[in-house]
C-alpha cells in the first residue's frame, strides 16, 4: 500500500467539502467525516481514520476551519472524543466500537468520565464503588463525584472495584455504562462559577451487562490509564491558529485597556503581556511539534507535559486580564451558562473563575509533577505505603 500524503489527505478534505457542504449540520457533516476517514486520520480504515500518521489531522483541521467548517473543534463532546474514542477503539470488541465510535464523534453520544470519588481523586485507584457479578450482569453500588457533563451524558466511562482482597490497582475493572439505567442518579454541583458543569452520580443496585466490560475483568486500572493519559493530552493539547484561544482575549482587552493605563502601569502590563503572548506561541508551537512526533497508539506520560504547561499558563493569562480589568474586574453578569464550544463568549471574570480548575482537573498539577519526575525523568517514586496491601486492609 502506498503512503498516505500530506496533499492525499487535503485533496480528500476538500472533496468532502465538497460533497457534504460546509454548512450541512453537525451530525450530517460528521457522519460524512467519519465515513471518509477523516475523523481521526490515525484510526483504522472503516472506523474513522485511513491508517495515516497522526500529525496529518492537523490538515484536515485547517482545511476544515478555512471552508468555514463550524464543527471541527472536539468541544462538541469532550470527553467522549478526547477520552472515550481511544479507550474504546482500544480496548473495546467490534461490536462495541460498531455501536458506540462514531456516534461519539458525531456528539448524537455524549460521554463522561466516572472516576473520582468523595475519598478517591487523584489516588483514583483506592476508589470504593463496587460492582458484584450477578449471571451475566454486574451490580454496581457507590457514588462518583465532579462528573463533568453526567447530566448530559449517554453513556460513561466507570470504574469500579470488583475485588477488594488484592492491592488496589489489581482489583478495578471498566465498564460502559448507560447513563439511563434504573439506579443512577445525577445531581448537580454548582462551581464557583455559577455553572453546573459537572455532577454528583449515585448508583443504587444499577445493572450493568457484563458485555460492556471493557478490557478484562480485573483489568480496569490498565484501562483508565488509557483513558487518563488521552485525557492529558486532549487537555494540553490544543493546536488552535496563532493569536486564537485565551490570549487573544488577553490581546483584544489589552487594545481596549493598555493605552487607558497611567504610563508606569502600561509599562508593566505590556510586558506582562507580551511575555504571555511569547509563551502562549511557544506552546502552540510545541504542541505541534509533538504531535509531529506522534505515533499512531495510545501516548504514554509525556502527555503530562502540554497538560501541566497548559493549565498554569492559562491561569496567567486569565490573572493578567483581570488585573488589567482593575475594580472592573469584581462585575460579573448573573445567569451566563457556560459555553465551552465558545471560549471568546466568556467573560474575563467568567474566565478567570473557570480557569482555577486548570490545574485540577485532569489530575491536578501536583500529580502531573509527580508523573513526569517518576516515569518521563526517572527520580524516586512517591511514597506508596498501600501498593502491595489488599484494598479491604488499606484504612479509610
Ligand atoms: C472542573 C473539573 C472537572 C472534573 N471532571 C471530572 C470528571 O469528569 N470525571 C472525574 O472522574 N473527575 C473529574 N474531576 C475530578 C478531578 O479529576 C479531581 O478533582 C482531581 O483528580 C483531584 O482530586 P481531588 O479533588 O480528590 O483532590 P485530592 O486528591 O484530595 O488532592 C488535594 C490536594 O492534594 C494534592 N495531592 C494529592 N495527592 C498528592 C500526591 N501524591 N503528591 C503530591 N500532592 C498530592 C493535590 O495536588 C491537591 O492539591 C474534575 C475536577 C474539576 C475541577
């Protein structure tokens, strides 16, 4: 078989332009996407992709936003996208990525993630939801916590321990589970923003089939670590054009406000903000130079580095906007639900608020230090007093 091109891959994103129009609706133009081999160019032919190197999305992207194309970002559906297509195409049957891969690419599905719990967030695999085999099901009690998206979700990702006599990340497996089973309960928690973006989730005696195991019984930390890796460099890893996204909000604000500033304080603020655009470039750049890089396949902790660099610069930036908001900064408009397909409608109190959470989750930044100090750098591990006790010995 003859590689596939650089042109080969822009011919054919042209000619699904052409063919479906950049105007047909969401699910129309990603159905089309999908069927062509242009919704992940690296995915296998007939699911997505046309077996290509990864870095070629990246033309498919452009092509796609400079035809006006409105629904290229992943936005639509987060962590179905970013999260959940991996793990599936990975550790799912056919049946499974024939049921459930392209809806969640069209966003017809949209996916969240069931991992954290009250006691159990970034030490996720001490976590205490139990799934007991029952015949051909699984019966699930527990609660989750932070599920961004449940109230909107079909289907989630869960992880829960099915054996609590062996060492926590041996006792965990993975589920799909239908959000609509009788036993779940959503209820929404309220950020410092105003929005319920993300959810409690309880389940009461849900049954799950055993047919939606993903990966082996027992398995499931193996699993999550799929998930959770995707999930850093769907985190970290924008490509977005040069100037877009976050600091071009900060540059907009700063054309309205700097000239406004006494001098000694513009003097300050364009330095600050330069040096924010300086490094809001270096990271696009990096970025793409990574995803050059890349290799078709799950990546590995590496992946921590665009998420850590990602969430703190982007904490600057929005701390550079409201101080260069001053006492403005303090007013904020009641009611404004948030957008996240649309970063420029935020507010920059809005923003900045939203932003506190950059650096948790996802895994908080703490751990993203730890992550690439242990496993990219090779320093000694964190203490782990309970790696070898079985789960049910471990204090809570
Ligand atoms: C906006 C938002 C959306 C989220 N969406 C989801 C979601 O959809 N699904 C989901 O499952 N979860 C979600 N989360 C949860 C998120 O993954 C957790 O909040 C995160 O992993 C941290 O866990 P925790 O809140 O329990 O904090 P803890 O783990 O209790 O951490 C508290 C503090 O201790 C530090 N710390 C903990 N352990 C260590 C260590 N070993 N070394 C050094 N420092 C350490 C942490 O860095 C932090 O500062 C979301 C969180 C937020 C804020």
């Amino acid at each position: 078989m003859t590689a596939i091109t650089e042109d080969d891959i822009r011919a054919r994103t042209r000619a699904l332009i052409d063919e479906v129009g950049a105007s047909a609706s969401q699910v129309e133009f990603r159905s089309a996407q999908w069927d062509a081999g242009l919704a992940m160019v690296q995915y296998p032919e007939g699911k997505g992709g046309l077996g290509a190197p990864p870095k070629l999305q990246g033309i498919v992207q452009e092509e796609l936003r400079s035809a006006g194309v409105t629904w290229e970002s992943m936005m639509i559906n987060p962590i179905g996208i970013g999260m959940g297509l991996p793990t599936v195409l990975t550790y799912g049957t056919d049946e499974m990525h024939e049921k459930y891969l392209k809806r969640i690419f069209t966003g017809e599905d949209i996916w969240c993630q069931m991992f954290s719990e009250p006691t159990h967030g970034s030490d996720v695999a001490g976590l205490a939801s139990r799934a007991v085999r029952d015949g051909d099901e699984w019966i699930v009690n527990g609660q989750k916590v932070w599920t961004s998206l449940a109230h909107n979700s079909a289907y989630g990702m869960l992880l829960v321990r099915t054996n609590p006599d062996v060492p926590k990340h041996k006792g965990l497996s993975y589920f799909v589970l239908d959000m609509a089973s009788p036993g779940v309960e959503i209820r929404p928690l309220y950020q410092i923003t105003g929005d319920a973006e993300f959810n409690e989730v309880f389940f009461t005696d849900v049954r799950v089939p055993h047919e939606n195991l993903l990966g082996e019984v027992g398995d499931g930390w193996r699993v999550a670590t799929t998930t959770l890796m995707n999930e850093r460099v769907a985190l970290g890893g924008s490509t977005a054009p040069r100037g877009s996204g976050t600091i071009s909000i900060l540059a907009d604000l700063w054309a309205k406000r700097g000239p406004e500033l006494p001098d000694g304080q513009r003097r300050i603020m364009e330095d600050r903000v330069t040096r924010l655009w300086i490094e809001a470039e270096v990271m696009r750049l990096t970025t793409i130079r990574a995803r050059a890089n890349a290799t078709t396949g799950n990546p590995g902790p590496e992946g921590s580095v665009g998420k850590l660099a990602s969430a703190e610069l982007n904490q600057k930036i929005w701390n550079t906007a409201m101080d260069l908001l001053g006492a403005d900064g303090f007013l904020h408009e009641s009611g404004y639900p948030l957008d996240r397909a649309r970063p420029s409608a935020f507010s920059t109190s809005k923003g900045f608020l939203r932003s506190q959470a950059n650096t948790i989750e996802g895994g908080t930044s703490d751990i993203m230090r730890n992550i690439l100090g242990e496993r990219v750098l090779g320093l000694p591990g964190d203490v782990r007093v309970d790696k070898d006790v079985a789960w049910k010995d471990i204090p809570t």
